[in-house]
C-alpha cells in the first residue's frame, strides 16, 4: 500500500493538481446565467489566482466517451475519446501546456477545440496537421476548428493507458 501510495503522489498527472478546490455547479440556464457574476465575486477574493468552469476537473471517474468525424469525414473515427467542456480559463487553471495552436477564445459564441497528444497520434497525424480542422461532434450538433494542441494528462486514473482527449468550450 504504501508504495502505491507513493507511486500515485510521485507520479506527474501532467496537471497541477495542488491548490485547487472544485465545486459541482449547476448545470442548467439558471445555474449558467450566474456563471459571470459568480466569476467577478471569486475573482475579488484575495488568494484566488485563477477561475474556470468546466464538466469536470482533467482527471475524473466519470469520464464522458464520445465519437467524432475529423476534417470533414463521413463516418466517425475508429476510436472515441475523453469529452470535456470547459471554459478558456482552464489550461491556465491546472497548468496544462499548450504545445500546439493556440488556447481557446473567451467567446461564448464560437465553438472551438483543443485536442491532446494521444488523440493526434491516433489519428497517424502530427500536432501541427490537425490544426484548423474540423471537428464533428453527434451528428453535427456540435463542430469547430481545432485551435490547439496540448500535452498530454491524465484524464482517469494511473492504471488506465493515456486517453484521447477533446475540449471544447461551454456555450453560455
């Protein structure tokens, strides 16, 4: 036990992970609409250095799998991958790095994507071919450019091989 133990505090989840609190939101046009003034009070907390709102922390249990067509594809890819839907604050938030494009805009009227390492890889591609293409997300409900590439982190637990992973912006 206690070498797990060390293992898993040794072990880099490629995500800072110290100091910072998550809270469950609600996640409906009430719980949304509060979202820029609930932003403004935390920010004018002394101590608070950074503030995102997304789905979930980078690494969850819960995790949310998904298919997606990539540049104009008709059928999906033969893998799915790790959903999360964050905000332009969240790369910051947990010091994950951007090796690749650029972040996510602050607008809640572009839809864009982020994409990890392991997702380009197993699209036999490298981190500068996928920007600027398109994702498709359920049919087309969901679709953007691909803005950015970043590190890879843990999105699960350490036992689990590193996932494919996509972000996109949460529309206010």
């Amino acid at each position: 036990i206690l070498q797990q133990m060390n293992y898993f505090h040794s072990q880099s989840m490629g995500f800072t992970r110290e100091a910072i609190v998550n809270v469950p939101f609600r996640n409906d046009s009430t719980g949304n609409a509060k979202i820029p003034y609930l932003r403004d009070q935390l920010q004018q907390i002394r101590g608070i250095q950074e503030v995102s709102f997304s789905d979930a922390a980078p690494s969850s249990d819960g995790n949310w799998w998904t298919g997606f067509k990539f540049d104009h594809q008709t059928e999906d890819v033969k893998f799915a991958s790790v959903t999360r839907w964050v905000d332009y604050n969240f790369l910051n938030t947990y010091d994950i790095k951007l090796i690749a494009g650029r972040n996510l805009t602050r607008t809640d009227s572009v839809r864009e994507f982020l994409v990890n390492e392991t997702l380009v890889q197993k699209l036999g591609l490298k981190p500068a071919d996928v920007l600027n293409k398109e994702m498709n997300v359920w049919d087309g409900r969901i679709k953007g450019p691909i803005v950015g590439v970043v590190k890879d982190f843990t999105a699960g637990t350490l036992k689990e091989a590193m996932a494919p992973v996509f972000m996109s912006n949460i529309k206010r």
